[in-house]
C-alpha cells in the first residue's frame, strides 16, 4: 500500500474529467460573436459557451488533468492566464450541470444531491407559479412525424399567402361593418355568463391543444425535435404544452422566432375563421356563442397574454431572439439584482459573462417591466375572481391566490437574495451606511404603507338607477279592457299628453253604438211627432194630451240616451288612448306578450309609471361589514359624499350622497341587482313567486342622484364609489383576511 503523501494542490491537478460522448453540439452567433451551444440530450438542457470555455470543454477526455487542460490553455490563449482556481470552479459547474463525468467517489453523491434539489426546487417552483403549472406526460415525437407528413403543405410560400389574405378578409370584414359588428355583440352580462365561461374554458383547452401542435409541427419543419409534451394550468384553464427548446440548437434566430410564433399564427388562423362563423350563424346560439368565445380568445388574449414579450409565453421567446439575448428575464434579473447590491448594500459585484454593458438600461427596464406587468395581470386575476366569489361566500379562494402570489413575488425573490449573500460570504463587504438607508427607506415605505391613513376604505359596488319614491306616477287605464297596443318603449322620455298606450272594450262599444241607436230612434220619433202637431182644442183634449206626453217622453228618451252615449264615446276614447300626465320616463310598460290581455279596472294595476328624471335615486347592495362601516361613518358626519359613473358617460363623475341607512336587510331585491339582470348578488330559491331574495345577507343603501342628466336612465347599472374616512394600510389587509375568512374577527 502506497502511504506516500500527496500535497492537497498537486492532488488538485491530477483531477481528470471525461464529457459524455452523448452530447450534442452546434454553433450560434449571438451579438456578432461565435457562441457555442451543447445540448444534454438526456436532461433536454442547453448550455452555451464562448470560444475559450469551449476549448476547455474539448479537452476534457478523460486522459488530460486539470494541470494540463490548463497548460493547454495558456499555450493557445496566450497571454491569457488560467488559474487552478477559475478551472476548478469551471469544471464544478460541468459537473454539477451532468455535462462531464468524475471518477471520484464523492461524483455520484454530489450529483444525486443535485438532482434531488433541482426536483425540489422545480415542484416549488410549479407549485407557486399560479399562472402557468406545467406537468410533463408523454414524448410526441412519433406523433409529430406522422402531422408533418401530412401537413408539410402549411410550411410552403402559397399558404403563407393565403391565411394572411384570409386574416385580412376576416379584419376587412369588420372593419367595414364596424357599426353593425358592434350592434351585434352581446352585453356584458349576457357575455360573462356561466354557459359563456364554460364555452371559454372548453374553447381554450382545444385553442391550446392546437397551439402547441403549432410549434411541435414547425419545430419538425426546420430540423429541431421534440420530446416533450404534457398538460398545462394556464390562468387556471387547462390546456396542453410541448417543449421545443430543441430549436435553440438552430443556427438561424429567424427560424427560431417562426417556431416561437407558430402557435400565435395559428391562433389568428382560428380566430380568423371564428369571426366568418360568428358573422354568419346568428340562428345557431350554440355555434355563435362557441365562435365568438374562440375569437375573443385568440384576438385579445392572445395579444394580451400570449404575445407579450413581458410574460414567459411565445412572445418573451421571440424577443429573446430577435435581441439574441438568451435566457432573457433570467439575466434582466441577475442585472437588477446586482444593481440592488450595489447602490443599496454597497457590494462590489463583477460583470456577469455574456452581458454586454451597453445593453444595461435594456436588461433593467426589461426586468422592472415584467415584474410590474406580472403584478398587474396576476392580481387583475384575482380581482376578478375575488368579484366573481364574493356573492356566493368563497372569497377565501381568492385570499389563498393573492398570498401565494404575494409569497411568489416578494417573499421569494427575498429570500433568494438573502440566501446568496450569505451563502457567498458576502455579509462582510456590506457597506453599512448604504444598508442603513436602504432599511430606513424599507422601514419608511412599509410605515407609510400600514400605518398612514390612505383611501383604501372606500366602498365600490354596482347600484340599480331608480326614481325616488315620491318622483313616480302611476297611470291607470280609465276602464277595464284588452290591451291592444303600446306607443312607447320601457325608460322612454315623454311629454305630456303624448300616447301610451290603446286599450279596446267591446261591451262598452256595443253599449255605445246601442246608445246612439236607441237616441237615433227616438230622435226620429220626435222628428215624427213634431211634424203632425195636435192643436189643443176642447174637441181634441185626449189627443192633444197624448201627443204632448209622446212629445215629452221621446224628448227625454232622446236626451238620456245621447247623455249615455256621450258619456260612453268619452269612456271610449280615454281608454282607446292612454296619455301621459305629465313629462318624464316611462317606467314597466308592459311588454309585447301581454297585449290583448284583459286589464280589470278592480285589479288597480298600473300600465306603468311617469317617473320625474331630476328626482333619481341608486340602490347600492352592501354586506354586513360595509354597513357597520357606513353606519359608523354615518353617525359621525351625517351624509356621506358618492361618486358615480353611468354608462354612456365615462367622462363625467356625478355626484350622490347618502343621508340614510335601512334599517334591515333586504328579503326582496330588484332583478337588476341580481345575477340574471347583470348585477352581482346571487340568489335564493324562495316558495313566494315574486319574491327574489339574496343568498347571503344584503342591505339596499339609497343613494340619492344629486346632478342626474339625459345619459341617466332608470332601470341601469351604475358604479358606484362610496366616500369614507381614510384607513391604513394594514386595517385594510385585516378587514380583507376577516372578510374572506369569515370567522368573526371584525364584530
């Protein structure tokens, strides 16, 4: 046994390395200059190096140490130096990342270590990455082989010309009927309803299926391959994913943004076609709600989401290698990161590799961009699934989103930072003034943030445009009768003496033609009796007394009827047009199913209402825990100042106040509130027909409308910002967590 003692240095330069023999290798330009690019065929992981760091990559046989890789180097490369140190770190890296193999004992169990943390850290990652968890499934290459050769024709000059021609027809289309496109879209309520999102969700998983096979198929077409393929949880709606990082071995950036942009083309393609199938299938709801989910899908959010090169979808890979910047947000971020080390702690960092100085407002902007960009889409989300939750109860979904969000964003990216400045000893090369003020700001913002009043305590909600109490006038038919027509439509401006309304009454026709006739008859009879007079003479005192009381009586009959029927033609022609009282809004008119029904003037029910236009009133549904706060707010200024927005009038806030509260809460709401009528408050089944009540308990707050004009109109929705006193930062996160967790904590 040989006990001769080695130095630990020349033990160091003995070290051999061997790369595996299944690497893959080819050569890129990037920022003008020769880059070389390994891929790991096993791990599909890609690795680029410089010439220097390539040479050094070679020369790892298995048969050259350490010692003499770093002869060879300096041999070459003079009179550049390589340090044992600079190689060893190099080589661990090798070895770390699977690309060289080790003969020593200590290899495998370094590497199994590696592996185990990679999947750690790659679980957690997926897990706290609530917009897009990705699970590998199966290899689509057979799959693929078999699409390409019958769908290489998609590849060729003729059908890149005719699906632009066709996009185009499809943007002409609208373009030119622009006006009836628009009048053909559905309200906002009608849109976003359960069967619409279910149309959604559907159309997205098979939009995306699509997609992906986009970029398989184009991946094929220029050489690339694919082993990848699995299912996807983007924005919460299940679609499928396939990994072509395969194309990064390809030479030409141009065919790699083709990849990249293979499935947004075929989402154009999609929505291309959707927009002629919505066009000309207005008789087929099923089919028309379907195509107009798909090209709403694949026009707004594929712009939105999708091609933006902010989020790490298609278009974050087109702008990488249009810039030939690899791995872009990873290094925007390392840039970032660094500048924070040193302005704010004051840490000596050296220039990163393959970062070109010049392009550091670049990196930074891009970087503080995203980030920005992520904030605003992830919690845009949650805003809206907050909404969508609240009248069922289930906002503690949306709590749990928006703190894994929080511990994505912010606690993660902490501790990251903290971590490698401990773990690369750099705790001592802090300056301390310079973490002094950066503390002191932090400890400022976060001050400001939970401990200022600001106006996070104001109440947003959707209220119903209603006439106040005392503004209305109902309008009665003069008499019982069928309705036969209306003049006017529901929420119509009218004039007084304008017509409503025709109503018909047959029985009282009959009685007024009866009328007319029994008078016609005996106006004739006292026409006879007039023209053959009996002259009063003693001879004739009979006859004479006769004639006179015939005379009398047809004079009487006569009048009496002509009474009845001048009173019965007045009835008639009251009821025959039913006309405004006064000016103002049509309230219920009834509608065109009920004409020709029989309105009984015992019932007392009004045709509808005259409602004042300058007298309006909103009615806002509020939660328990916003009452408290309204009422608190209320015994202490007496009336609270509203802000108002109305359709029709984004441009102009009008103004309300509230001076009143219920006193209970509300067991009948108004449909418009409700769900069905584009409100927000879900409903109840009750046993009383015409009764709608919540689901959770709700109080109706009158809103009174200070400065209402035409665009105002009663029966509409309208937001509404209710004003209360400032709150801090942190009563507002705690009334949000004891709102959603709903145990109490507030009462």
């Amino acid at each position: 046994m040989d006990t001769t003692y080695v130095p630990d240095a020349e033990r160091r330069k003995q070290v051999r390395l061997c790369v595996r023999a299944d690497l893959v290798h080819s050569r890129q330009r990037y920022e003008g200059k020769i880059y070389h690019v390994v891929k790991d065929p096993v791990g599909l992981k890609y690795y680029r190096f410089n010439d220097q760091e390539y040479y050094v990559f070679q020369l790892l046989d298995g048969k050259r140490t350490l010692e003499d890789v770093r002869t060879n180097f300096e041999t070459e490369f003079r009179p550049h130096r390589l340090t044992l140190e600079d190689l060893e770190q190099f080589a661990r890296q090798l070895v770390t990342s699977g690309l060289v193999n080790h003969e020593s004992a200590l290899a495998g169990r370094h590497l199994f270590q590696k592996r185990r943390k990679n999947r750690l850290t790659k679980k957690l990652m997926g897990i706290t990455n609530i917009l897009y968890i990705k699970l590998p499934v199966f290899d689509p290459d057979r799959i693929l082989n078999v699409l390409y050769k019958n769908l290489s024709w998609i590849f060729t000059k003729w059908f890149l010309v005719v699906s632009i021609a066709y996009m185009l027809a499809a943007i002409a289309l609208i373009t030119m009927k622009w006006s009836i496109f628009w009048d053909k879209l559905p309200a906002q309520n009608e849109f976003f309803n359960a069967k619409t999102v279910v149309y959604m969700w559907i159309s997205l998983g098979i939009v995306k299926v699509i997609h992906e096979f986009g970029h398989g198929l184009s991946c094929k077409a220029f050489g690339g391959e694919c082993h990848e393929m699995g299912a996807l949880l983007m924005c919460f709606s299940p679609a499928l994913y396939c990994n072509v990082t395969d194309s990064w071995t390809l030479a030409d950036k141009w065919k790699r943004i083709i990849i990249s942009f293979a499935g947004i083309y075929v989402e154009l393609i999609i929505a291309a076609t959707s927009t002629f199938v919505w066009w000309y299938t207005p008789m087929w709801p099923f089919v028309n709600n379907l195509a107009l989910s798909l090209m709403t899908l694949c026009s707004i959010s594929t712009f939105v989401f999708n091609a933006n090169p902010l989020m790490r979808f298609d278009g974050y890979y087109i702008l990488a290698d249009w810039l030939e910047v690899p791995n872009l947000r990873e290094r925007s971020n390392r840039y970032l990161m660094n500048a924070f080390n040193e302005t704010c702690l004051g840490i000596e960092v050296p220039p990163e590799p393959y970062m070109a100085p010049s392009r550091k407002v670049l990196f930074v902007t891009y970087a503080v961009t995203s980030y920005i960009y992520r904030w605003i889409v992830t919690f845009s989300i949650i805003w809206f699934l907050s909404g969508w939750l609240k009248p069922y109860k289930l906002q503690s979904l949306s709590l749990i989103l928006a703190f894994a969000a929080v511990a994505t964003m912010i606690f993660w990216p902490m501790f990251r930072v903290a971590k490698n400045i401990r773990q690369r000893g750099r705790l001592p090369d802090m300056k301390r003034k310079r973490v002094a003020v950066t503390l002191l700001v932090c400890a400022s913002l976060l001050a400001g943030l939970f401990l200022v009043p600001l106006p996070v305590s104001r109440i947003r909600e959707k209220g119903l445009i209603q006439f106040q109490e005392d503004a209305l006038i109902p309008v009665y038919p003069a008499d019982s009768g069928f309705l036969q027509r209306v003049a006017v439509f529901d929420g119509q401006r009218v004039l007084k003496g304008q017509l409503l309304a025709e109503f018909t009454n047959p029985k009282m026709e009959e009685d007024y033609l009866i009328s007319e006739a029994q008078a016609s008859v005996y106006h004739d009879r006292l026409n006879a009796l007039k023209s053959a007079p009996v002259k009063k003479t003693p001879d004739s005192q009979n006859a004479y007394s006769q004639w006179n009381s015939n005379l009398t009586q047809s004079t009487n009959d006569e009048k009496k009827y002509r009474d009845q029927a001048r009173v019965l033609k007045e009835q008639l022609g009251a009821l025959n047009a039913i006309k405004a009282p006064r000016d103002g809004v049509v309230m219920g008119i009834p509608h065109q199913d009920e004409y020709l029904k029989m309105w009984e003037r015992s019932d007392q029910k009004a045709l509808c209402k005259i409602g004042d236009p300058s007298k309006l009133r909103i009615l806002v549904p509020v939660g328990p825990l916003d009452y408290q706060l309204l009422a608190e707010h209320l015994q202490k200024y007496h009336e609270l100042e509203v802000s108002i927005r109305v359709a029709g009038r984004a441009d102009r806030i009008m103004k309300g106040v509230i001076t009143h509260l219920p006193e209970a809460p509300a067991k009948d709401v108004p449909v418009g509130l409700t769900s069905k009528g584009g409100g927000s408050l879900a409903i109840k089944p009750t046993s009383q027909q015409n009764q709608i009540e919540p689901l959770v308990q709700t109080y109706l707050v009158d809103v009174k409308l200070l400065d209402p004009d035409e665009a105002v109109v009663p029966g509409t929705l309208a937001t509404v910002k209710i004003h209360t006193a400032w709150k801090t930062g942190a009563w507002y996160i705690w009334r949000n967590i004891a709102t959603a967790l709903d145990v109490g904590l507030l009462r």
